[in-house]
C-alpha cells in the first residue's frame, strides 16, 4: 500500500474525489455518455486562456507537477501552508509518493470551461477516464486571494488542519494512514493465516509463506511503502501465534506499535496498540 496514493488522498489528480480537487460531471444516460466519446473524438472544445486567470492556474498547476516542481504547485493550492516551509530534504521524504501522482498527469490538458463568480471560479477540464481512456469532465474549483487564484484541493475543514499543522501537514497524514493501515494488514494476516490452516491440519506459518502462497501482498516485506514493519512469531505446535507491527522510523512513519494474538483456528484475533516508541508490543 502507498499512503500518497491516499496524496492522491488530496491531489488525486486523474481520478475523482468528493473532497479533492475534482469531481465527475455525471452523464444522464450511458448511451448520451457514448455518444459524447464518439463527439470527443472528432473534435474537443477548448477556451482562450487568459494570463493570470482560473484557467491558466490550473494550467501552471498541471504543468508543474508534469515537471515535478511539487512544491511550487502545491504553492497554487490551499495546500501552500503544508509545503511553503519544508526543506528541501524534508521534501525528500515524500518524492517518490509525489513522483507517483505526477506520473498520472496527463500529457496534454484540454480546459474546455471557465465560470467565474466574484472571488470563485470553476475550471473544467478533460482528461482519460483511468479505466476506459475515455475523456471525461472535471470541474476544479478556485478561489481568488489578493490577486491571484488558488485550487482548492482540499475542503474547509482540512484546510483548517492544514493551517494548523502547517508543514506537519503531510507528515501526520503519513503516520495516521500508514497506523491505519497497519491495522488492516494485520487483519489480512489473520485472513490469510485462516486459509493457510485449514489447508495443513490446522498449523499456521510465517509470512514469507503466505506471500509465496499468495495469501498476502509482497510489499508486507520491506518498509518502504508500508512504513511498517511485520513479523509472525509461531508456536512450537504452530498451532497459535501473535504478529507484530512496528514504524520503520518512529516519529516520521508511525508512531503506534501493534501487537494480535491468536490461539489456534477457530480463535478471534486479538488486536491492541500503543505508543511504544517503535519497539515491539511483545518479543
């Protein structure tokens, strides 16, 4: 699991989010929807962009991340507290989560529309539906602050933790989805240790194996994109055992140490978590 792809969380740039940056313009019929792919094709309306209006916002916007000039995008946004202070080694810490989004930007960026209202404005935008490759509408709302138009890219209540956090923005959405996580991982572990015992007399097994097995994913392996680290401890008789997670760096991707306990296949697991400064629940 890759926690961006929950900054895809905020910048979500080629799929739709309610609270993110863009939101699909629905169809009032899939034959309709057809019928405007078939349009699409043959030709794609497009606007005059002014300097310094909604539309070229979104446009430098784009094009930055295309670039991979992060930082100077997430400037264009509601964003800008979380990134305008962090250094350029603390940016580091969320390159390849950043190069991950940029990835799915878009060569070419048709905006087809642009309403504005006083100090807000709308901008739609086409671009391939991730699935279909179809183009699709989205609208990207802004708002206008002094002389210069910023993406919401975020909603009123997050931006208010935003500014509150400030450049710890990005570092405690890191830890809360990566705590998350853990504990879902820890539930596939449990799922998979099912399965894995009801096919061989009730004894469980390590996690290499439930990877081999295909029972769970491989990145459970290494920290990189987990920020956790996993270990199964069996018994003698591998008939029970308890798994453990553990931040790979304390403080910066998780801070909760998680411990579950299973005494045999038809037991429930037993979760608990703590703040343990990295170290195992139980050894």
């Amino acid at each position: 699991m890759n926690y961006f792809l929950v900054i895809a969380f905020v910048i979500n740039m080629a799929c739709s989010s309610s609270t993110g940056l863009s939101t699909i313009v629905s169809e009032n019929t899939a034959l309709h929807k057809q019928e405007r792919n078939k349009g699409q094709e043959r030709s794609l309306k497009v606007i005059q962009i002014k300097p310094d209006s909604p539309a070229d916002t979104v446009r430098k916007f784009y094009k930055l991340l295309r670039e991979k000039r992060f930082r100077d995008a997430l400037m264009l946004t509601n964003l800008r507290p979380a990134v305008e202070d962090l250094t350029e080694k603390e940016l580091e810490d969320f390159k390849e989560d950043f190069e991950a989004i940029s990835a799915q930007v878009p060569d070419e960026l048709q905006i087809s529309g642009e309403i504005v209202s006083n100090n807000e404005a709308t901008v739609t935008l086409k671009i391939p539906d991730e699935d279909t490759k179809a183009l699709e509408d989205k609208l990207i709302k802004l708002r206008k602050e002094k002389e210069s138009w910023i993406i919401l890219m975020v909603d009123e209540e997050a931006e208010t933790e935003v500014k509150k956090e400030g450049k710890n923005y990005f570092y405690q959405l890191k830890i809360q989805t990566h705590e998350n996580e853990a504990q879902l991982m820890l539930q596939r572990i449990a799922k998979a240790q099912i399965v894995y015992a009801l096919q061989n007399a009730g004894q469980f097994t390590d996690i290499k194996t439930l990877v081999q097995q295909n029972l769970l994913p491989d990145d459970i392996l290494e920290t990189k994109s987990t920020g956790y680290r996993y270990k199964v401890v069996l018994s003698p008789d591998k008939k029970s055992y308890y798994a453990t997670a553990e931040p790979a760096i304390y403080g910066k991707t998780g801070r909760l140490s998680f411990l579950m306990q299973v005494d045999g296949v038809d037991k429930q697991a037993r979760v608990q978590s703590k703040d343990n400064k990295g170290e195992p629940l139980k050894k």
